[in-house]
C-alpha cells in the first residue's frame, strides 16, 4: 500500500521536478558562453518577425472590436469622449501582452515542440550530443533567449495595432481625428502602466521557449509523440501564461499602486 | 546555421521597428504627463477629498496642467487635507492668489482631478510652495440628500399652508352668517322704527292741523299721557335699533381685523406663503448650482453636451486644435482680423482696446452669421507670434477676451456658445499669413 503510494506521489511530481531543473537550466545557461548570436537571430526572425502578421492583423480586430464593445456601454453614460483612454489602458495594460502571449504561444509553442521532438525521435539530438555538442545550451537557450526577447517586441505590435483598430472604427462611428484619438488614448496611461505590462511578456516568451522545449526535448513514442508534444506545448504553456500573469499582475501592483484619474 | 543578410534585415527591421513604437509611446506618456516641461509646487486644503488620490490630473483653466503629488491627512477631525500638486510653469500666469481649487469628477469609473480657476487679473501670481483656497467638492448624494430635504419641506409647508387656509375660509364663512343673522335682526327693527316715524309724523301733522283748525287746547297735547308714552316708546326702539346696529358693525370690524391682524389667518397665511417663496427660491439658488455642478459630472456631462451645454471653458486649446469642436457634423469658418487693425496700438499688449474701426470690423464679420449663430458656437481665436510661450499665450488670451466681450456685449449673445481660445503663435491654417498677428472668429456651424 505505502509502495503504490509512494509510487503515485513519485508519479505526480517527478515531471514537474525534472521541468523545474530544465527551467532553471534554460534560465542560467544562456549567460554561458558560448553565446550563438547566430542561433539566436535566426530563432529572433522566425519567432518575432514571421509572427507580425499574425500579431498585427490580430490587434487590428481587437482593436476594433474592443472600441465597438466601449462605444456600445460608454455611449450609454454619454461619456464616447473616453473610448480612446479606455481603450488605451485595456490594450496597454493587459489585454495586448496576453492576447500577444497566447498568440505566440500557439504559433511559436507548437512550431518549437514539434521541430524539437522531431530531431529526438529521429535521433538528431543524440547525433549533436555524439559530437560534443551541448545540445541543449545549441537548440533550447537559443530558443529561449529568443522568445523572452521577441515576446515584449510584439506586444508594443500588438499594442499599436489595436490602438489603430480602434481609431478605424471610432473614425466611422464619429468621424473623430487620428489626432484627437491617440492625444487622448494617452490621456491616462503612465509609464506604471506600460513598462511593467510589457517587460512581463519576457516571463511569457520565456515560459512559451521552455514548455515547448522541454516536451519536445524529452519526445517519446515515434511521429505520434511528436505530434503530442506539439499539442501539450501549446495548452500547457497557455495554461501557465494565464496562471504566471495573476501573479505578475498582482506584483505590479504591489510595486507600482494603481492611481486613478 | 548560417544567418542570410536578408533575414538578418528583417530582424533589424523587426526590432528597430517596434523599438520605435516603444518610443513614441515613452514620448508621448512622458508629454501628457509633462515630464520634460518645468514645473512648481503649490498647495491647497480641503475638508474631505472624494477620491482624489496622489498621481491624479491637475487641470488649470481645463487646460492639463500637471498632477496631484501627495495629500497630507488632517492632524485632528475639524483640520483639512492639505493637497500638493505639480503645476506646470507655462501657466504659472493664470494661477493667482485668489485662485479656487477644486475637485471634479473625470474618468470611466469616476476617477477625480484637481481644477483651479484662473485668479484675477489684479491678484499677485501665486508663489510657489504657497496655498490657494480649495472649494468643497459637490457630490452626487449631497444633491439627491439635498433634493430630498427641498422636497420633504415644500410637502410640509404646502400641508401646512393648506391646513391654515382652511380655517381662514372657515373663519369667514362663520363671519358672513354672524352678519347675515345680525343685519335680519336688524331688518325688522328699522322696520318698526321706520314705522313708528311714519306715524308720528302723521300724529304731528294731525296735531298741526287740528291745533290750526283751533281744536283742543296746546296744554292736553303736554299733558296727555298716551301721546307721550308713544313717543317715549318710538325713542326708546330707535336707542336699541342703533345700539344693535353699533354692534353689529363692531363685531363685523371685530372679524375682519382678526383676520387681518398679525395673529390672525390671513397674516399667518401670507407668512406661510412669503415663507415658502423664499424656501423656493433658497432651494432653486442650491439646485442652480448642483445643477451646475452637475454639468460638470462625468456621468452627465454627455447629456448636457448633447443638448449643447457643452462648457468651453473645458477645452484645452490642445484639444481645440485636435478638432474636440469638429464633431456633430459641425463646419467652421474663420474671419481672420489683423491686430493693427481692430486693437489700439497705444493699448498695452495684455489689455488690449478695440478701436472704432475694429468693432465696426468685427459687426461686419460677424454680421453674415447672425441669424444662424443660435444653432452654432463661435470662438475667438486669439494669435500672438512674438515673445516666449506665456506671453503668447497671455496676449493671444488678452486678444480674444477683449473681442468676445465685444462682441457678446453689443449682440447678445449667448456666453455658453461663446467662447475664446488663446492660440499663440499657432499654427493659423487658413490665415491670410503665416504665423498670424491678431484674432480669428471661428463660426462653427451645423452642416
């Protein structure tokens, strides 16, 4: 009895012990020469530059449908002078960095652990590590410092675009200047507000990198484990963006209290 | 694996790219909230804050003036908060040692700013680190509380009122049967009195005429007992007929000055009512200006603004020039007038005179838009390209006042949809040249 549930408990945590070490490893090791700026550029331009379409056409919509959704309850209070403000501090503040996220985390989170877990279950990976390659500091740091860079990149994107959304529709609905607009937009935020909301996109690109790449790292079970842990990357790093950003949100307020008006 | 020069381009482009939009978001956050423009501290107290917090907007003329940097609590329960703010010096000017600060409401979910009044012009500026007056801030609940109070003493004295009227019209009708009942007494007292006379005037004439016809004697007239007690009898009815007719009209007085006397109904009711006209009018001075205030709240401001009662007083010439009066379908025309021509130029830069030939100027801008001005607002828009930035913006100010006030002294107009806008050195798109020396009537008109 006491052996199944010694069993069980080894069962429960030992996946999540060997990812803490693999997080702490991704976390310390890039500081490590060698650097591979190479590496880290080409993961930079697959990451960051081939997800702006994805991430502006995204803001783009939010942003409009955000500013439809603030007309239709602002309206009621007579009070549309407040929509670009309004919708400023929801892009800026949260809406934007875990749209962004989770985005990311969909393109970038699968593409990661379906490249990895396909170089394990085809032995790439042992190949590397045959040549006294380090292969994690070649294939996950480098990933890794990647995403953590190219996640606060595209949140300013996503942030902009969906500010342009909304200046798209409010331009229809009121016929109201770009000036005006985006003098206004910025009538509320403060740099509380965008600074910490977007340097805490690196915690989300860090953890979308080291999810990804920890289930594709330790791939099992053919094209069918690849496919698996393409999946799994994606909700698991999902689910943690959402649970870390409570957290992070809560820090920011303690460090920066909210003021308003 | 090796990097390609083209992605490598893109990766430049990607991250230079976005670094820039961080940028000018940095900029843009860093000038709304003033931080590269010189700026002084002042103090003003208030009795309770409403939700004003450190960090929130200061507004000076509703121009954006700076923030509210801390709010000291009061050391005992009849002290006040002492409020601290950051202002920005360009408009140091308009803030006076008889300035007002107070609190009003901005924001989605009510958010406060501090709003000071420009001060008059003959008041020293306000020193840094001194304290201006706070004005104690309305709130939605006093109104309603207030509103409440009026109601509930308007239904006390109404109550009141009518209750008293009742007993005067009782009082009345009471004193109309009194009278009524007296003069039928009275009726057939003259009745008989009027009788009695008739008979004695036809007993003297019988006597006259059988004394002339040399009947009886003079002496049995005097000594006949019979004719005497009859008249004595007709002399004794006429002393009561008029000693019931004295009462009868001393208690009619009676009543009628009862009612009129300062105890009675009548006065007590025309108390009652002068009483209730001042409660009135008490109440309506106080909804006036909660009414005012109202104007000014967040929740409402949007529905007065779309009955017109927008304030221009509110809008920051940032604003203005961004187009914050360009919505509704509303089209501007501007007359542009020259300052040599409409101000004298022996008049001092800061209160400027208008000369004859400049109001006859400003009556001919004005003319062609009179029978349409009703449905529209005009602002004046004052320029002045020399000096430094406050001295634009004071004589550019100085500019526009002095023909608003013209022009709303000598037409009538409305003072709500007339307002100024001190625009400095500019920019005057539109104007005959650039930078502009003068004013601009700005004519916005529904489509």
């Amino acid at each position: 009895m006491v052996d199944r549930v010694g069993a069980a408990v080894i069962r429960l945590f030992a996946p999540a012990g060997a990812f803490a070490l693999f997080a702490a490893r991704a976390l310390v090791r890039p500081f490590a020469p060698p650097y591979e700026g190479g590496e880290i550029l080409r993961h930079l331009f697959q990451f960051g530059l081939r997800s702006t379409p994805l991430i502006a056409t995204s803001g783009l919509a939010i942003g409009v449908v955000l500013s439809m959704h603030t007309r239709a309850s602002l309206e009621r209070f007579g009070a549309e002078s407040m929509i670009p403000a309004g919708l400023a501090i929801a892009l800026i503040r949260e809406t934007g960095p875990l749209t962004a996220a989770l985005l990311v985390a969909g393109r970038v989170g699968a593409g990661i652990g379906a490249e990895l877990g396909a170089m394990r279950v085809t032995e790439q990976i042992d190949a590397l590590e045959a040549n006294a390659v380090d292969a994690f500091h070649f294939l996950v740091s480098t990933r890794v410092v990647a995403c953590a860079l190219a996640m606060p990149l595209l949140t300013i994107l996503m942030d902009f675009a969906g500010m342009l959304g909304g200046y798209l529709a409010e331009a229809v609905a009121s016929g109201m200047s770009w000036r005006l607009y985006f003098d206004r937009s910025f009538t509320f935020v403060s740099y509380a507000d965008l600074l910490p909301a977007t340097l805490k996109t690196a915690v989300f690109g860090f953890l979308i990198a080291v999810v990804a790449s920890y289930l594709g790292f330790n791939t099992t079970g053919g094209t069918e484990g690849v496919g698996d842990a393409s999946t799994r990357s994606v909700v698991l790093s999902s689910i943690l963006i959402i649970l870390s950003d409570v957290i992070l949100v809560r820090m920011i307020f303690f460090f920066y209290p909210q003021v308003v008006g | 694996m090796r990097t390609s020069p083209a992605r490598l381009a893109g990766v430049g482009l990607f991250v230079i790219g976005t670094i820039v939009l961080f940028g000018i978001a940095v900029f843009l956050i860093g000038d709304r909230q003033m931080a590269f423009t010189k700026r002084f501290d002042i103090y003003t107290e208030f009795a309770k804050v409403t939700g004003l917090q450190a960090g929130a907007i200061v507004r000076v003329s509703g121009a954006r003036a700076g923030e509210v940097i801390e709010i000291t609590p009061p050391a005992e329960p009849a002290g006040k908060f002492r409020v601290r703010l950051r202002v920005s010096q360009e408009l140091h000017q308009l803030v006076r040692s008889d300035s007002v600060a107070s609190i009003e409401t901005e924001g989605l979910v009510g958010g406060s700013y501090l709003a000071i009044a420009a001060g008059s012009a003959g008041a020293a500026e306000a020193p840094p680190l001194s304290t201006i007056a706070g004005k104690e801030p309305f709130e939605l609940g006093d109104l309603l509380q207030q509103m409440n109070a009026t109601v509930t003493k308007v239904n006390a004295t109404i109550d009141q009122v009518s209750g008293q009227l009742e007993q005067t019209i009782t009082a009345v009708n009471q004193t109309v049967v009194n009278a009524n009942d007296l003069i039928t007494g009275v009726a057939d007292d003259v009745k008989k009195m009027a009788a009695s006379g008739a008979r004695v005037s036809s007993d003297i004439a019988s006597l006259s005429t059988s004394v002339r016809e040399g009947r009886g004697t003079v002496g049995r007239l005097f000594t006949d007992d019979t004719l005497y007690s009859h008249i004595s009898g007709i002399a004794a009815n006429a002393e009561a007929v008029t000693s019931d007719a004295r009462a009868v009209v001393a208690q009619a007085r009676e009543a009628i000055s009862g009612v009129k006397n300062a105890q009675g109904p009548m006065v007590g009711l025309a108390d009652n009512l002068r009483q209730t006209l001042e409660d009135a009018r008490d109440a309506m001075s106080g909804f006036a200006e909660n009414m005012d205030a109202l104007r000014h709240n967040f929740l409402l401001r949007g529905f007065f603004n779309a009955r017109g009662y927008f304030d221009l007083a509110q809008i920051s010439p940032a604003e203005y020039r961004a187009g914050a009066l360009m919505q509704r379908g509303r089209t501007v025309t501007r007359v542009w007038l020259e300052s040599t021509r409409v101000f004298d130029p022996g008049s001092p830069d800061e209160s400027p005179r208008l000369t004859m030939d400049g109001r006859r100027r400003l009556d001919a801008a004005l003319a062609p838009y009179l029978d349409r001005i009703a449905d529209g607002v005009l602002v004046v828009e004052g320029f002045e390209p020399g000096g430094s930035r406050d001295q634009q913006f004071v004589i550019s100010r100085a500019r526009a006042v002095a023909a608003r006030d013209y022009l709303v002294s000598r037409f009538h107009l409305d003072n709500r949809s007339t307002g100024v806008m001190p625009l400095g050195a500019g920019p005057a798109d539109g104007a005959p040249a650039e930078p502009w020396n003068g004013i601009a009537l700005a004519f916005f008109l529904e489509r």
